[in-house]
C-alpha cells in the first residue's frame, strides 16, 4: 500500500534545476518533472551528480522552490520542498487527499 501523505499526479513537466554537484561545481540543466505533489517530484533525464541531502533550485514556469534531493538513481532524483517554500508545480491538485483506510 502507497504510504505517501500527499496526492500526486502523474504527468510530465519541463523543468529547470541549477545549483552546485557534489564536486562543488556549479549547474544548470532543462529535466522533466514527474509524480508530482504539492511538496515534491521525480525529477528525470538528469546528469548533474548529486546526494541525498543536497539543495537545489528547481524552476517551473515563473515559479522557482528550493528543494531538497531525498533519493538518487542514475539520470533521476526524488526532490522535496523545503519548510515554507509555496508548491510551484499548480496543476490543479485537491488541498487535502485522504488514502483509502486513514483518517
């Protein structure tokens, strides 16, 4: 059983991320975002190296959050927001989404 808190939705993005890699080099690279939420995404196609722990900027449209990396594989990433970043990725998702059995 999924035990993510949020709702997300499944469907591609265009997106921005920049920052500095692991090798304390400095980044900027076009990805797309999937599974998104209100707090996070699947970033895809990405070539920048980086942990888990790291910050990086991430821009859809005007909208730009830092997020933090939570997971890494090779070519994609999970990211979080961090605390009081507003959700940049609007795509019309419900404020509150309970899962089947919780509440």
């Amino acid at each position: 059983m999924d035990r993510r808190k949020e709702y997300r939705l499944d469907i591609e993005l265009s997106v921005r991320i920049w920052g500095v890699d692991r090798n304390a080099r400095p980044f900027a690279e076009l990805v797309r975002a999937t599974s998104v939420s209100d707090s996070g995404a699947v970033l895809l196609d990405v070539h920048s190296k980086l942990h888990a722990g790291e910050v990086l900027d991430v821009q859809h449209e005007a909208r730009k959050a830092q997020f933090r990396v939570v997971w890494t594989r090779p070519g994609e990433m999970g990211i979080q927001a961090l605390p009081r970043e507003a959700p940049i990725f609007a795509v019309g998702m419900p404020k509150t989404f309970e899962m089947a059995g919780t509440g």
